[in-house]
C-alpha cells in the first residue's frame, strides 16, 4: 500500500468515511422516499437542466462530505474535486497536489428523481491521478461498498454484509451485460446488438453497475461517448475503478489501457469497459474493438 499523507492512519480514516457515508446515506434515503410521495418535485430539483439535474440531496451530501473531512482533517495535503462544486466553477478546482479527494454525492440523479432506487455515492482518493482508495454507497440497498487499497469489502447497517463473487470467466456471447436506459445512444445499441449478450440488465449509476458486477449479478460493462456530445467525468468513475479493480476485475478504455483522470473538463470520453476479471480483460477489449471495426459502430480514432 502507498503510504498516505503524513498523520493519516488509514483505520482511522475508514473509520471516518464509514460513519460519514452512513450520515449521507440518511440524507440521499430521506429525500428519496419525499420525492415518491411528491407529484410536483420542482422543489427538490434546484436546476432546470433536464439532461444534468441537480438536487437538495446533490447539495447536502456535497456540503456534509467535504465539510465533516475538511474539520476532521484540517491541515492534510489533499485537494477536493467535486462534481457540484465543479458544476458552478470549473476553473477554480485545484487538483495540484498529489492526494486528490474525487467526489460525486449522487450518481444517477435522474434514477433518484424517477425512485428505481439505482442511485450511489461515490467517494475516491485519487494518489498521482490513480484511484488509490474508495467509497461506493448504495442507500437503497443498505451497502457501503469500501477499498483501501489492498481489499474491498461491503458494510450493511441493517443486514449481514456481502460478499464480492466476481463470476467465472465466460465467452462475450455468454455474458451479462448491465447498461443504462438513461445514457445509451445508437452506437451502443447497434454494439450490443451485435455481440447478442445472454442477457442484458438495465441498470442507473456507474457505481450501482459496477457493483453489480461485483455480486456476481452481471459480468461486463460498456459505456460509449460519443465525439461532441456528454460524457462521463472523473467522479463518475474513480470510486467505481477502485472498488472493481481491488476486488479483481478490471476497467479501461477500448485500447485496455488505463483510465487518465484530471483531463480537459475531467472528461472521461470515448469506449470505456469494465469487466470481472482482469486476466481475460484484454481479450474482451480486443473483440469488441473488432466488432465496432468491422460493422463501423464508432469512429475509433476519437
């Protein structure tokens, strides 16, 4: 394990993120169960973005995250990126320091809003712009998904905690795929037409989907940006890489190479593909870049 900044103990500093994740999970359920009861949500939605919303519980778990780890550790030499705080000024997010703090406090707000209850928090600690550390949290399913750098595990306040059961190695074809019905284009939809997975989740939130393929529930995940239009950010993915990666799967970018964080706009662009086992995840990339090649689905030098 990488030593972390001076005066930081990592027991001590699981501690903490158990106790304030489970405080944002408070808040993310609380919401959550007002806005099934609500038919006019406009006041829990504070933007009129309907592609990107934000909402009151975005904001709480925002400002209750960075606030309970800048006054528990005041004089450590991190930095925090914030998905909100980066939504309002993307030009003052100093990323400067070696240890970075990667913060997304609900992915998979239009789930949120829409109750399928697919929804997450993601927190990572990023060391030399690799995911080190991190945090996945699933209120609804009462799972708190941590790695510390050597192993992941999953906490369950109410229920016995889980297991990781990365699935066996399997052919594409005999694959469970986990996509999105909020975020798929014609490209993506053409791709898994061709591959004819054995069977296809739909499911909200990266980090709800990667878990996933921890349980052992699906086995792949694909995500496909294309050129001028959204993409994915850094919070999107450095919690979800940490959990998957630690656990023994594996997530690239169509060429299996690493994913690059602190870009441009901390855009996360192009094929990115996660999957459960990182001894065949070379393989899985390299057939599905020769699918997209022969039936021309993307333009491959984006």
């Amino acid at each position: 394990m990488d030593k972390l900044p001076l005066g930081v103990d990592i027991h001590n500093l699981i501690d903490d993120l158990r106790i304030f994740s489970w405080e944002a999970a408070d808040i993310l359920l609380h919401y959550s169960q007002i806005l099934q009861k609500l038919d006019d949500k406009t006041n829990i939605i504070k933007n009129k973005n309907a592609t990107d919303p934000v909402t009151i519980a975005d904001l709480e778990v925002n400002e209750l995250i960075l606030k309970r780890m800048q006054d528990k550790y005041p004089n450590i030499c991190w930095k925090y990126l914030s998905e909100e705080n980066a939504k309002i000024d993307l030009n003052n997010c100093n990323i400067d320091e070696e240890w970075v703090w990667v913060l997304d406090p609900l992915d998979g707000t239009k789930d949120f809003i829409q109750g399928t209850g697919n929804y997450a928090m993601h927190f990572a600690l990023n060391y030399k712009k690799k995911p080190f550390l991190g945090v996945v949290l699933i209120p609804e399913k009462d799972e708190l998904w941590l790695a510390n750098g050597e192993k992941v595990w999953c906490e369950r306040r109410n229920n016995p905690n889980r297991k990781t059961n990365l699935s066996v190695n399997k052919k594409l074809s005999e694959m469970t795929l986990v996509t999105s019905k909020n975020h798929r284009n014609k490209a993506l939809r053409n791709l898994i037409e061709q591959i004819k997975f054995e069977k296809t989740i739909i499911m909200g939130s990266i980090g709800c989907k990667i878990a996933s393929i921890i349980r052992g529930e699906s086995d792949i995940y694909i995500c496909m940006s294309l050129p001028g239009e959204s993409s994915p950010k850094d919070w999107d993915f450095a919690a979800p890489e940490t959990i998957l990666k630690t656990a023994g799967g594996a997530i690239t970018n169509l060429e299996n190479e690493d994913l690059n964080y602190f870009q441009q706009d901390f855009k996360q662009g192009g094929v990115i593909i996660a999957s459960n086992n990182n001894q065949s995840h070379g393989k899985l990339c390299f057939q599905i870049k020769e699918i997209i090649h022969k039936n021309k689905l993307y333009p491959l030098n984006y």
